[in-house]
C-alpha cells in the first residue's frame, strides 16, 4: 500500500468527527468538493422537510403558524447565535445575504450623518461590491475600491486605506478566491481607532472555521447558510449587531414582520426594537426548516472541533502536494498559516479549468466524478469541509490530479468556460 494511502487511512481510523458523514446524503458515484459553494443534503433535513409539507402545510394547514412557524425564525436565530458565540438578540436570519448588506448598510447610513464612503477590496466577493457601490451612487456617497495585485492582502496597506477613508468598510472574513483570512480582531480594532465601522462577510467562513463574535470585538456581520451550514440551495442568510449597536438603527424596509406588533394590524407602522427590524416579510418557512435542522449537526460537532480537522486535512494535502504535486505545475495560492486561512485550498494551474472539467467529467467511465469549483482566471477550489470530507478523499483527489497531467487527459477537453457554480 501506498505510504500516504496508509497515512489516510491511519488518520481517518483517529478522526473523532467521521462519524458525521453517515448523517448525510452523500452520493455513491461522486467525491464531493464543493462544499464552499453548496452543501450536502442531511438526513434530518428531508425528514424536517417532509414533516413541513405533509403533515404542517398538508394536514394542520395556518394552524400550524400558531403551533410552530411563528417561533421558527429565533429558534433558528438561537442556533446560529449558538455557532458564532453571540447572544440570540443579535441575530436575525432571513432573506439573501446581499439583502441583509443592503439593509444593513442603509440603516448604518440613516443612523449616522458623518458616513461619506463605503469601501471594500478586490478580493471580496463581487455581489457585496456591487452593493456598496450601487448604495453610493444612490445615496451620494463616495465608493472606494482597494485593489491588490495578487490573491492576498497587505494588512499595512489596508490599514492606511481605512485611515484615508472612514466610513464603512466591507470584508469577508475568508476571501473566496484564496481562502485567505483577515485577522479580525486587528482591523476590528483599527477600524475603532479611525471612526470607521466593518462589516464582515462571514460566508465562506461560517460552520467551517470558529468564530467567536465576543472575543473578537465583532459589531456588525452578514452571512449565508447554504455552504459550510449545508442548509440547502437558497436557505435564509442572517444579520448579525451587537446588542449595544442595535440602538438607532432603522431597517429601510417596513416590513409586516418588522412591525413591533405585526398582529394588531396597525395602520401605523411601529419599528420593532429587536432584531426583528430587520424582517422584511413573511419568514420562508420551509427552507428555515431545512437549515435548522442542519445548524443541529454543526452545533454537535463544535466548531472548534471541524477547525482543528480542516486544519489537519489542510496539512495532509499539503504533505502529497509537496512530494508528488509540486513539479507538476501547481502552485497553493491558499496561505500555509492556520491562522490566515479558512477552509478550502486554492490551486492554480495553466490549465486549471480543463482539470477541473476532468475531475467533474473523467474521461475513463470507472473513475468517480469529483466535484471541485473552479473559479477564474486559473483557480481551482477544494473545499476540506470537515463534517463529511475524509483524508483518504484528500489522498484520491490528489492521486487524480496526478494521473490528470501526467498522462495529459486535459487535452480532451475544449477550452470554452461555462461556469455554474
């Protein structure tokens, strides 16, 4: 046996979290590396949806908005307050995180007269750049846009980027491309020092890495649930505020739900002094359903636990990749530090999208498909989602690549890009 296939196989027998991948649905003919963009399906998840449509929706019908519904959005809040170590008042969940960014911002705006700009960088994700920069034209404001020149930031330019223009600045915690993680707690702090506030982008980080919003001084942050949190394509995002932020804040929209008593029907509207401000609208019920019961699976684990896997399926790949993938073209964009990264590994290749269409489509019938993104201009993206991915995937993924270039099978495929995900 292969000395790193045995070296697998040694660390999952030691895995304390393997025991997780038996509660999702994890297809036979795939090895699934997405989980940054998607994540699996749990079991419990279509039971709790089941449960929704046939029994709450098909057979107790609006009664079940009495019985259930109505306290589903905080029994959700509650979980996720859970995951990032907040208090429960802290959280709403509900709608899109490019949503909640633009609620967010707007009542971050309306609060504070002093707000000139909104900036973010080139290497956030470009939905939340298209709403700042559509909220300064808008609004009048000036929209800043720090740009590097590769995939990593310089935290000393960033800091005199945020001294030349306070304001809002926009960050994900860990940046999609290269999975790069800002150290929060310092730009937290240079942000208080420069009368700039920061709102952090938490979905490429959330249910992968472990976030505590009390120990690292977080005020404001946005999030999505469908990757790391495997709530399902569309699940609810949230907002998080610090509890002593929440005062002065006016959401933009007055929603029905956003009501301070949304059943007395009020032909006057009174804002809500919680979270609930932020509610827009009727909560989407069945989807919520979905997450919670997936949320169920990340508390279990702890996230300091599926920190310390990611950590060290981290370390294995890059112990095949430095004795068997260095010389073959590849290059780890992704920060060797624990500490300045999340949970995915980022490959560039010359040829990175006609790997990635081998991995996904291979051209020998008997080899399973496995699912990476790729992300442009030559980024190959492998998610080490910690709940299901084992090291012995790590090790067949890397063997894959591998035959991939040594025996050339990349040029079977055309160059044309269509990318979904």
């Amino acid at each position: 046996m292969d000395r790193l296939e045995k070296l697998a196989k040694e660390l999952d027998s030691k895995d304390k979290l393997n025991k997780f991948k038996s509660e999702f649905i994890y297809p036979d003919d795939k090895l699934y590396f997405d989980g940054n963009s998607l994540g699996l399906l749990s079991k419990k998840t279509k039971e709790a949806i089941n449960k929704v449509i046939d029994n709450e929706w098909g057979q107790n019908l609006i009664s079940s908005w009495n019985n259930s519904w109505i306290n589903l959005p905080n029994k959700v809040s509650k979980k996720i307050s859970t995951i990032l170590n907040s208090n429960e008042t802290e959280i709403h969940v509900g709608g899109s995180t490019s949503l909640n960014l633009y609620k967010l911002l707007l009542s971050l705006i309306k609060s504070n007269d002093s707000i000139l700009n909104i900036s973010t960088d080139n290497l956030n994700f470009p939905s939340d750049k298209y709403i700042c920069d559509g909220i300064c034209n808008d609004h009048n404001l000036k929209f800043n846009l720090l740009e590097y020149d590769n995939y990593l930031p310089d935290i000393d330019v960033l800091e005199q980027f945020i001294k030349n223009n306070n304001g809002i600045i926009v960050l994900s915690l860990v940046t999609y491309k290269s999975s790069y993680r800002y150290p929060v707690k310092k730009i937290n702090r240079i942000c208080q020092e420069n009368d700039s506030i920061v709102i952090w982008d938490l979905s490429h980080a959330i249910g992968a890495i472990d976030i505590d919003m009390k120990l690292n001084d977080i005020d404001y942050a946005v999030g999505c649930t469908y990757k790391y949190l495997n709530g399902g394509p569309g699940s609810p995002a949230f907002i998080y505020t610090r509890n002593e932020k929440q005062i002065g804040l006016k959401s933009p929209i007055k929603g029905w739900f956003s009501h301070n008593a949304p059943f007395d029907f009020s032909e006057t509207y009174i804002q809500s002094d919680t979270m609930d401000k932020f509610s827009s609208g009727t909560p989407h019920i069945i989807s919520m359903s979905s997450l919670e019961s997936s949320l169920d699976i990340t508390i279990k684990a702890t996230t300091k636990k599926l920190e310390d896997k990611s950590e060290d399926l981290f370390d294995f790949f890059t112990e095949i990749f430095d004795d068997r993938l260095v010389n073959l073209g590849f290059k780890i964009i992704t920060p060797k530090n624990k500490c300045d990264r999340g949970s995915h590994i980022s490959l560039v290749h010359d040829e990175s999208w006609r790997i990635t269409k081998c991995l996904t489509n291979p051209e020998n019938a008997q080899e399973k498909n496995i699912i990476v993104d790729f992300r442009p201009p030559n980024i190959i993206r492998i998610a080490l989602t910690p709940l299901y991915i084992s090291f012995i995937d790590i090790y067949k993924v890397s063997m894959r690549l591998i035959n991939i270039i040594e025996s050339k099978e990349y040029d079977s495929k055309d160059k044309s890009k269509n990318i979904v995900t």
